[in-house]
C-alpha cells in the first residue's frame, strides 16, 4: 500500500503528464497529423488498417521525457515505443492516443491513457480528452473528474439490471471473433441500448455512472490498466470474461458499474471466455 501523500504526489505528477500530452495532440486533432498504417506492409496479406499518427508518437515521447527527468528509476510500457524496465518497482503504462481511428475522424472520443503499476498491481490511472478539456483519474481511493478548473467525485450507476443497462464495445465485428460475437450479440440482445465505437471514453463514462457495462476483447495492457484504478475508485469492477482480475496482457475484459450486473454479462460471456 502506497503512503497517502506519495499517491498524491503521483497524482499530480498523472496530471502534469496529460498536460504534456495534450500540449503535443491538439495542435494536430482535426489538423495534419501526417497518419501512417502500421499494417501497410501487411496490406497484400489483408491485414487490417492499423493507423498511428505524428500526434500519438509525439506524446509518448514527451511523457517518456517527462518520467525519465522526474523518475528515471521508474519503467515504461507504451505502445509506440515498447518496454523499458518492465519490471521496475514502479511502471506506467501509456497508451498517448487510444481510438486513433476516432482521432483521424475528427471525433472527440479518443483518450489518452496513463496508468501506473506499484509491484506489478494497477493502483493510479487516468483516462485524458483534452479537447474537451476531461480528466478523469482515480486509484482505489477515489476517483474524480478535472474539468474546466473545477473537480468533482465520480460514481458508477448503481442497481441497474441488465434489461435496463446501456452498454458499449468499441467494435464488434474487428475486436471479437465468432464465439465472442455471438456472446456479445447475447448481451445485445438483453440490454436496453448499446454504443460502439467509443474506445476507452466508454471506459470514463462507466465511472461518470452513464454507462453502465462495457465489454471488449483483444486488449492490450496500454488499453485497459490505466481503467483499472479509476473505475475501482468509482466504485466498479474490471474483470476478465470468467471473472478474474485482469491480467497483464490485457485480452477479455468487462467493465461493469455493480456485481450484479456484472454477474448477468458473464453468465452470457461465459461460452466463450478464454
């Protein structure tokens, strides 16, 4: 258990970093953002559209910059440029654009994510829209949403039944495969609404308590660890689709505002939980 004033500090610090972070994107959202396709090369095999920007590359190097200077005992997962010191004491996890697809479409439902690891357990993470000027952060403490110079406590939605739940995945028909489709469409078809293709902003709304169970396949550690500590903090649960902890690979996962409701998704996940 981290000490109550050194969370705080790292907190502060998680903030700095969105700063740093949306100091390089919003100069390029909706703007040249020189997009390459990482499967390019793929692209006579089929593989699919992979794209990544000059904005997704440029912030993890400037949060890279800004741990190295602060903390250079601390180790660094990111997608764009890999591991270093996996296995340190302390290790953030970034992911500096996640929904790039959404980023070059000029939506506003890209995030940064940055979380932070203390031996080996998620225990800080925030999920940043800086173009709408959102931070939400938390740890197993709270969580909180900074926006427009004022900060209030966030709540999952509590008691609501599947029947009545509004739920998300990113994309059903790219992210799944044919078991995980058909146990989604399961969970659809029970649900009163469903929303796709908000990537880990569907992740803050289950924290703000609008969403009320996202459910995504395929993950990697930089999509999912910075939710971890922020929807714990909320007062929610992250679980894989057999409902154990997250591992740090990422893969199944489901994030749900109360137990109950938790429980109904994995009973219908279940025939297809890895």
């Amino acid at each position: 258990m981290l000490p109550a004033a050194r969370l705080d500090a790292l907190e502060t610090f998680l903030i700095e970093l969105n700063g740093l972070a949306a100091d390089v994107i919003l100069p390029l959202f909706r703007a040249d953002h020189w997009l390459e396709d990482k499967n390019a090369h793929k692209s006579s095999e089929g593989g699919t559209f992979d794209p990544v920007t000059a904005a997704d590359r440029g912030a993890e190097s400037a949060i890279r910059t800004a741990l190295a200077k602060r903390h250079p005992d601390h180790g660094v997962i990111g997608e764009e440029y890999g591991e270093d010191r996996p296995d340190a004491e302390f290790v953030w996890v970034i992911d500096p654009i996640d929904g790039t697809r959404a980023f070059i479409a000029g939506l506003p439902v890209w995030t940064t994510l940055i979380g932070l690891r203390h031996e080996g357990e998620p225990v800080l993470g925030s999920i940043g829209q800086p173009y709408l000027d959102e931070i939400y952060i938390g740890h197993a403490g709270g969580a909180r949403l900074l926006s427009h110079g004022a900060s209030r406590p966030l709540a999952v939605r509590r008691g609501v039944p599947l029947s009545r739940a509004i739920i998300a995945t990113t994309d059903p028909r790219a992210c799944f495969n044919r078991a995980e489709l058909a146990a989604w469409n399961q969970v659809v078809d029970a649900a009163r609404l469903a929303r796709l293709g908000c990537d880990a902003y569907a992740y803050a709304m289950v924290a703000a308590g609008t969403i009320d169970l996202v459910i995504e396949a395929g993950l990697k550690a930089w999509d999912i660890e910075a939710a971890i500590p922020l929807i714990a903090g909320a007062g929610g649960l992250v679980t894989d689709w057999r409902g154990a902890a997250v591992g740090r690979q990422g893969g199944q996962v489901v994030i749900a505002g109360d137990k109950s409701l938790l429980g109904q998704a994995l009973a219908a996940l279940a025939p297809a939980a890895a």
